[in-house]
C-alpha cells in the first residue's frame, strides 16, 4: 500500500498562528456586533434563494402563458346532471331498518 504523502505549510500555520488563536477571543468579545452581522450576511442569503427560486420562476412562468383559462360550459352541465342523478337515487332508495348486530 502507497503512502500518500500529506504535506502541511507549517510556514502559514507559524505566521498566522496568533491570529487563529485570537479569533474566538475577537468574536466573545464582539459578540453582539458579530450576531448581528451573521443575521444581515444569512438575510441576504436567504433573500437571494426566495429572489432566484420563487420570483424569477413566476416570472417566467408568466411569461410563458398566452391564453386565459375558459370555462367550459359543457362540462360544468355535465357535472350537475350526474349530481342531480346521484340525488334522486338517493332520495329513492327505501330505508332498510338494519338490527342492531350489538
């Protein structure tokens, strides 16, 4: 089995070692400036999701229509007659007195 050599800057670790060591440090101490920036930087994140997935698709499915939805008179008939079937075969069916199976 080959060893894969996993070589780190330490150069870079070395220099900004004080600096990394301080970050959470910065950040107790700023620590209601920097709540408020994460709010605003997640806001604008999340303005710019609803913009790209929920404004720009109306928009353009918008676009895309071209003729009014009809209403079809026809049909409409067609559903109140079965309505009106369904009803009086309802209203003639006798009344069976079933007993009581308990």
């Amino acid at each position: 089995m080959k060893k894969i050599p996993l070589h780190i800057n330490m150069g870079f670790v070395k220099k900004y070692a004080h600096a990394i060591k301080l970050l959470p440090w910065v950040l107790g101490i700023h620590a209601f400036l920097c709540i408020i920036i994460f709010m605003v930087i997640v806001a604008g994140v999340g303005e710019l999701l609803f913009y790209q997935y929920v404004t720009l698709v109306r928009t353009s499915t918008l676009q895309g229509q071209v003729s009014p939805t009809e209403f079809q008179e026809n049909t409409y008939r067609a559903i109140i007659q079965q309505w009106q079937d369904r009803e009086e075969t309802f209203k003639n069916t006798s009344v069976k007195d079933f007993k009581n199976p308990f």
